[in-house]
C-alpha cells in the first residue's frame, strides 16, 4: 500500500479544484479513499475495543466529504484540500478527527462551534467544574503533545461571568477542542497506528468533559 497516493492526490487536486478535473480523476480519488479505509479501519476495531461507545462501523462511514458546502459558502472552492475521519459516539458530540490536507496534518477532538445552547451548557460547566478540566489539560502526555484552539476567543468576557472569574480564558473560547499537529511522514510511518491509538486515549477525558456538559443538564 503507497500511503503517498493520498497527498499526491490532494496536492493535484488542490491545483486543478474543479468539477470537470475531478470527473476525470475520479480512480484516484477512490484510490485515495481505498488508502485511508485500509489503513483506518484496523485502527477503528482497536479504538472501539478500547471504547465501545464509538458509533462508526468502519472507516469508510467514517470519512468525511470531500466536496465543500456552496450553498452556505459559494466563494470556496468545490473541493477541499483535504481528506479527514471522525470518529464519535454520535451527532452533535464532542468527537475524534484525524485531519490530512496539503497545508497541514492533525489529529483533534473535542465540541467545534457548538450551538449557542450547547455552548452556553458548556460554560455552565466550566464555571462549576472548571478545575476538574484544568486537570485534564495539564496531564502531562495531553499538555506536550497537544493544544487547544484558541483562534476565536471572546475579546470580553461572557455575559454573566466576571472579567475574574479564575477560569475566564476557558469560558472565552467559543470551542472546546483541541489538536496534536502531525507530518506526512508520521501517516507513512508504521508507528502511525500507534499515534493515533495514544492520541484517543488522551483526549477522551477531554471528550468526556464536553459531552456531560451538553448532555446532563
């Protein structure tokens, strides 16, 4: 199996992004899917023996599309520069992602852009539990090898919490998620299966964290 058909694919891809072009390349892209479900799909039946709550029955329901939204954002382009996999316990969870694009490479997990409800559920939580997160963020596999996003936080705080509150850089952040950047090498390599096996088990309590706030209130 040449794991380096995925990146030449999307690089290809990325250079020539239209409908005509995709039409016609259309066995590569199947290929590049082939690639990832075999290299996947071992890992899934490891991750669902180590977490049985994990919906997705193999990799390939687990691959995301490739075409990107145009009804909500017609100025992008049709496909994306990348391929990825979640991997969830179901829809509107917090959930493990796997991200390979031309630009950048991630593994991640956590609740991205939650709706204002569910956000709201998750600052409750951070409010009352904002210790027990803390926690987890600094446990020292999770604290080396990952980071949280941080990109759109809240410039002040949140209605109804004070500019003090001792977790006020938690319950700015309008995600709760967090990402371990990777290389290609890391996806050709024959310890990637292991990478991402370490990668789950340290960032379920993250998981976890996120989907009692939106699920037990």
């Amino acid at each position: 199996m040449n794991r380096k058909v995925v990146f030449d694919f999307l690089e290809d891809l990325s250079k020539n992004n239209s409908k005509e072009w995709m039409d016609k390349n259309r066995a590569r892209y199947e290929e590049s899917k082939s690639v990832l479900i075999e290299v996947f799909d071992p890992i899934l039946e490891e991750l669902k023996l180590i977490d049985p709550r994990i919906v997705q029955p193999n990799a390939r329901k687990s691959l995301s599309r490739i075409n990107n939204n145009l009804m909500f954002h017609p100025d992008r382009p049709t496909y994306k520069d990348h391929m990825g996999l979640g991997f969830g316990y179901g829809k509107g969870l917090a959930d493990f992602y796997i991200h390979l694009g031309v630009h950048e490479q991630l593994i991640a997990g956590g609740l991205w852009h939650p709706s204002s409800e569910k956000l709201k559920l998750l600052r409750q939580e951070i409010d009352y539990e904002g210790e027990k997160l803390n926690s987890i963020l600094n446990q020292p596999f999770f604290a080396k090898h990952f980071t949280l996003y941080e990109e759109d936080m809240l410039k002040g705080s949140p209605k109804g919490y004070a500019s003090d509150h001792p977790h006020i850089h938690l319950l700015k952040m309008k995600s709760l998620a967090a990402f371990r950047p990777i290389t290609r090498e890391d996806f050709y390599s024959s310890s990637f299966h292991s990478v991402v096996i370490e990668s789950y088990k340290a960032i379920v309590p993250l998981l976890d964290f996120a989907n009692v706030a939106i699920q037990e209130h």
